[in-house]
C-alpha cells in the first residue's frame, strides 16, 4: 500500500471499531529538544559537497559585511569547484582574501578546532603559521580551545551577513568534496600534493531569514567562547541566497538544536541528544538514518525498544562500511558491530535494515564513506547537523543541527522526496523508481529488496548475520564518553564565556 504523507499524521494506530484519527503533539519542542524555532523564508537541503560548495561560492561572492566560517577543520587550500567552471582553480583562501580586498567593510573570521592541527586531514602549517592570504586586517582565523579535555569543536557553519547561514557535516577541508555520481574514478577528487581519495557521501543544509540570523548568533557565541571577543550582529539589506537555487521549503520554522559541554560553570545543553530521542520515539512509520558512526548505546536502548514495539517503524540505516584508520577501529568499529547485534537480536518483527553503500570499481566494488548526518522520521520530520550517532556527540563535543518539521501537506511531500532522491543516488536509479517500488512493496526495505543488485547498490552490513559480543567495549568511557572527562577541580576554575543570549 503506498505511503501517502498528505494524509494526517497519526499519533497511534486506530483501534478497532474506532474511526478518530489522532494528530501526534509536535516533536519540536524549544528549550528541550532545541534552543528556538525561528522562521526562514527558504531552506534547501544540499545533497553531496559539489552542491553545497557551488552554492557556498555564490553566497560567499554576496558578502558585504560579515563572513564566519566555524569547522572541526579547515584548509585554505581546497577549490570550491574543482569540476570546469571559470573559478576552477581558484583556492577558498586567495578567494576570501579577494572578497576582503573588494569590500571594505567585510570582517572575515574562521574559528577552527585547536586540535584539527594532529587530527584533521588537512595540512596543519598554514593553521599554525598562517598563509599569505591571512596577511590582511580584516581576515582572522583563530583556533578553538575552549573546551573540555578530549572534547572538539565540531560544529560545520558557515554564515554571510546574517543573512544566509550553511548548517551540515561538510568541513571546508580537504577529503570532502564529490559528486553524486561518486565515480571511483573522478580525478576532481584530489588533496595535499595531487593525492586521490574515495567516494564520500555528505548533506548540508542552508536557511536564511531569522532563522539565518540565529545560527549567525550562536556562531558569533561561539567566537566570544573562543576568542572573548563580543561581535556584533550585521543587518545587511541585500540576499545572499545564492543565485538559481531552489529551496525545498519556503516560510517555514527552523529548529536549531545545539550540543555544548559542561565546562566551568556552564551547564551542559544536549539538545540535539534529545531531539534524537524524542524524533525516533514519536516515529510510526519509518525512520531512515544516515550515520558515518552507529556506536552510542545509548541510542542503541531507544532503537532496541522501537525494534521490540509491535507498532514500531521501520528502521533503514544508511552508513560507513568501514572504519578509518586504528583509532575508529577500536572504539567505533567495534561498539558499532557489537550494537548492531544487539538491534539485530531485539527485531522480532524483521523490521530492521543496515546498508552502506557501493559503486563500481576497478576490480570490485568501492565503499563510498558515509560522512552525512541526517534523520527522517515519517516524511514528517527532517533534520541536518553535525552529531553523530557515538557517544561524544550526545554530550561533549560542540555540535548544531537544523530541522524542519513539517505541519502542511507540500512540506511533508518535500521530505518524502527528498529520502526518495538520497535512495535513488544510493541505489543507482531514479527518483520515480524509489516511489513506484516503495509503492508497490509497502514499505522502504521492500523497495530497497526491490532495487538492489546493480553495480550500484546498497548492501547489507556483515555485522547484522555475524555472531560475537553485544555489550559495548570496556574501554569506552575512556574514548568515546558521552561527558566531560575533566576533574572537578579543573572545571570549578574554569569560567564560561558564552553569551547570556545562548543560555539562557
């Protein structure tokens, strides 16, 4: 039976002999499962970083008083749009420093992670030393050490004059941009000295209006905490949306969800924990995930009792196959395939589908890195952000997300589509196929069952038919802990330095 997210959205399934039909309370709910919903007159979801990045140049080139760029990581090095056009060899750091150069009034800021330097994958020289297109007064990029021990800044923001903000999980760094073809042979994928890298798959998501203008505010909370510089906000009356884009909702709230750690005085904020929480309890009818990391047991409790609910969702994962290097091996990896065991054993009603993703290659198929996360809960609720599914994201790291959760008919069909075009892109096929299988099976697994098989598919996760252990590993709390590790002492002498405006 098809899907038809116009109809109202139920809160239970109608009992028998019952003809009422219940309207579900919102999911979005300020001051728990977000900081404010303030309204955007367009919001787009921009699917792989060749779309993000196109669109981010042509933001970047209406700039007139007020750049902010907040990363886990960043290089000055990367080309925005390294696939032919007339920029295509410009770098992202000579092009600010052309826009510093054009207009006067334009304060250039970049706030990066302290420690992006040993972890990140970009070149760290040029973050500690600087590069010659940082020689300029009105270009700063400062590094992030207001944190917790072992905590990181990982917040993917970008905001222009208040007046267009980029909210997702693309860094502006090296090993991010693709296509979504995501070729195993496309040459554009290059870094630090000619290098090749693999498929990545990843999602931004850009807003502007007030909702704009509140991630500019938390941005600029961010660099208060970073740097003790108070900045003040920009009202710029020009549109900074970047030419021939189409958004996908027009005069819509925007929930923005932050995770701040506990530091000094500062209370911890984990809303964007919550909101993952409430989002998958509410869930009826599908829930369909896009993780790089699926390792937090915490998590793992809510997706377990949903799996074990006679009218629970269905559960569609789409995620990293593999661990990237040693250190994701040992704590992600191995939670990851000990949770998915443990999902595996609580899905009584077969419900339950782990993919990740391939394309041809040379000799078999090639993984393409799922780097995006993203949450849909029954073409109803949308959200975009920085927080993975692992420990650190529910309540040490810095993060931000943006939802949209849909109250009108038109909204709801947007957000069916657009699950309907990330499969398609997973799947190798179109967007009519997704729908008319999914149609047709009843269910978006028996579309997947459907649609699979191609050289570009979705395959199910090895861990889901293997056997091994099912509790997380002993040595999780060390590093993967969902809390500040410091003592309390430590803590105590330390003072917070955010903006009244963000907690209060």
């Amino acid at each position: 039976m098809a899907i038809d997210v116009d109809e109202p959205i139920r809160a239970a399934a109608v009992q028998p002999g019952s003809e009422a039909v219940e309207t579900p309370p919102p999911i979005l709910q300020p001051g728990r499962n977000c900081w404010q919903m303030p309204p955007a007159a367009r919001a787009r979801v921009l699917i792989d970083s060749q779309t993000y990045f196109a669109a981010l140049e042509k933001s970047l080139n209406c700039a007139r008083r007020s750049i902010m760029i907040l990363g886990w990581d960043f290089d000055g090095d990367i080309r925005l749009c390294p696939d032919g056009s007339e920029n295509c060899d410009r770098r992202l750091g000579e092009f600010l420093r052309q826009l510093a150069d054009r207009e006067p009034d334009l304060e250039i800021r970049i706030l990066v992670w302290s420690l992006a330097v040993l972890h990140g994958p970009s070149a760290p020289l040029p973050v500690l030393m600087g590069a010659p297109w940082q020689n300029h007064p009105r270009i700063q990029l400062r590094l992030d050490r207001q944190h917790p021990i072992y905590a990181a800044h990982h917040q993917k923001i970008v905001c222009i004059d208040d007046a267009v903000a980029y909210v997702g999980g693309i860094d502006l760094t090296v090993r991010r941009w693709d296509s979504c073809a995501h070729s195993e042979t496309d040459d554009r994928r290059r870094y630090l000295g000619n290098q090749p890298y693999g498929p990545v798959h990843d999602i931004q998501m850009v807003v502007d209006g007030d909702a704009a203008a509140a991630v500019a505010d938390l941005a600029r909370a961010r660099w208060h905490a970073a740097t003790r510089e108070t900045l003040a906000a920009h009202v710029v009356d020009h549109d900074a949306w970047p030419d021939g884009l189409a958004p996908d909702f027009t005069d819509v709230p925007v929930a923005i969800s932050r995770t701040m750690p506990a530091l000094g005085e500062q209370v911890g904020v984990m809303e964007s924990a919550r909101l993952t929480r409430d989002a998958l309890m509410a869930a009826r009818r599908t829930v369909y995930i896009e993780a790089q990391y699926l390792s937090s047991f915490v998590i793992g409790r809510v997706l377990v009792q949903r799996l074990q609910d006679p009218d629970g969702p269905e559960i569609v994962v789409v995620m990293t196959h593999k661990a990237r290097g040693w250190f994701e091996k040992l704590i992600m990896g191995f939670n990851r395939d000990r949770l998915v065991r443990r999902l595996k054993k609580a899905d009584r009603y077969d419900r339950l589908r782990i993919f990740y993703p391939v394309v041809p290659g040379a000799r078999q198929c090639c993984d393409v890195h799922v780097h995006a996360k993203l949450l849909i809960v029954d073409d109803r609720l949308i959200r975009v952000g920085s927080s993975n599914l692992n420990n650190r994201s529910i309540g040490l790291d810095t993060e931000c997300e943006l939802t949209v959760e849909a109250t009108r008919g038109r909204d709801r069909t947007r957000i069916r589509r657009l699950r309907h075009v990330l499969l398609a892109e997973h799947l190798g096929t179109t967007v009519e196929a997704i729908a008319e299988a999914e149609a047709r099976e009843g269910s978006t697994r028996g579309a997947i069952r459907a649609l699979a098989g191609g050289e570009r598919t979705l395959l199910p996760l090895e861990a889901l038919t293997s056997r091994g252990a099912m509790r997380q590993v002993f040595w999780t709390r060390l590093l993967d802990p969902a809390r500040p590790l410091e003592p309390l002492w430590l803590r105590r002498r330390r003072r917070p330095r955010l903006s009244r405006r963000i907690t209060s």
